[in-house]
C-alpha cells in the first residue's frame, strides 16, 4: 500500500467516526476507584505469639512502673492504651476500684510473675523483665528448634513420595509396573514389602521429630 492511500484511509476512518461528544469533567474531581471484594483469608496465627505478646506486655509495664506510674495505671496503659490509662487516672474511685494487676485476657506467664510479685512483695520492675527476656528466649529456641527439624520433615516427605514418582515414570515410558507387581506372587510380595517399609519410615521420621521436638519444649 502507498503512503497516498495510508493517508486517505486514515482520513476516511476520522470522518466516519464523526465528533466525539465531550467529556463532562467533575468539578469535586475523579473519585476514587471502587475497590475489589477480597476473599477473607484465615491467617494462621504466627508460632509462639502468646510468648512474643506477653514480653512486649512485661516490657510495657516495666518501663511504665520504671517511669513513677502506679501499677494500676501501668496495667490499663499498657493493655488498653494512652486514652485508657488516663481515663482511668482521671476517673472517680480509680485508684480504689481499679484492677491493680493484668487483665484475665493476659498471658499466663505475666500473670504468674506478677501474682508472685504481690504474694513475695519481688522488685515488680526486674521480674517484669526477666519475665519478657525469659519468654524472648524460649520462642527463640522454638524458632530455631523449628528450623532445624524442619530438614528432617521435608526429606521424610520426599522420600515418602519417590516410589509414587517411580510409578508415574513407569507408566509413562511406556512399561506399568503394576502388572508386575499385581500379576505375579514375587511382585505382590515386593508391593507389600515396599510398603510396609514406606509406612514405617514415616513413622519412625515422625517419631524422630516429635521427640526432637518434646525434648526442645517446643
């Protein structure tokens, strides 16, 4: 095609669409774009949360209780946040009524310390913080045991999945190896061997990190 005729199709192509009618522009602007439905995905809550919440708590109140405020406002600041505990400062009958310890909803490790603390009279502000040191450390360890047991659960699965694989590679080359090993008593003997062994394996994999595992704590 020559350029004279390229340009002659354009032309043609403009005059048959004709005049477009204008665009109307909002005056308050583009509003924003609809946003789109998202699926609610149940999260799996993080391992060993409980610990990690109730040291961030323990610090909490330590720092509270190291800067002057009453334990009873130390907890409620620390729980439910700035415009609780002042409220709860400011409040008639607070320093009566108010819950001089953590709430039911805390961790129990804080619980404990802090009842030992009222029933032994301890130094509040160091048990707080050899509480939340001691719970940073323990889900450390659960993290890490975690990590290296995780090898060990990986290669038990893989192994566990080889003989199926071999079965798949052998139908499709061509060669079922099921009609040796369901046809014949040798094969049917061999089946039942192999997965008696498999099964075992499993279990013994299984046992192998439950144990790893109990003895970690974790």
């Amino acid at each position: 095609m020559s350029a004279a005729a390229a340009v002659a199709a354009l032309v043609g192509a403009a005059v048959a669409a004709g005049p477009r009618a204008p665009v109307r522009s909002d005056p308050r602007g583009p509003g924003p774009a609809p946003a789109r439905p998202r699926r609610a995905r149940r999260r799996r809550p993080p391992p060993d949360e409980d610990l990690l919440v109730g040291a961030r708590l323990a610090e909490r109140v330590a720092a509270l209780l190291r800067a002057g405020l009453p334990p009873a406002q130390a907890w409620r600041y620390a729980e439910d946040g700035p415009a609780a505990g002042d409220a709860g400062a400011g409040a008639p009958g607070a320093g009566a009524g108010a819950r001089p310890g953590p709430a039911p909803s805390a961790p129990e490790g804080v619980r404990a310390v802090w009842r030992l603390v009222e029933r032994t009279g301890a130094p509040a502000v160091e048990a707080l913080e050899q509480c939340a040191a001691a719970a940073r450390a323990e889900a450390d360890a659960r993290a890490a045991l975690r990590a290296a047991t995780a090898g060990a659960r990986v290669s038990a699965r893989t192994v566990s999945l080889l003989p199926l694989a071999g079965l798949a590679l052998g139908a499709a080359l061509g060669a079922p190896p099921w009609e040796a090993l369901l046809g014949t008593g040798a094969g049917r003997a061999c089946a039942l061997a192999g997965t008696t062994l498999l099964l075992g394996g499993r279990w013994w994999s299984a046992r192998l990190v439950r144990a790893a595992t109990a003895a970690g704590g974790a």
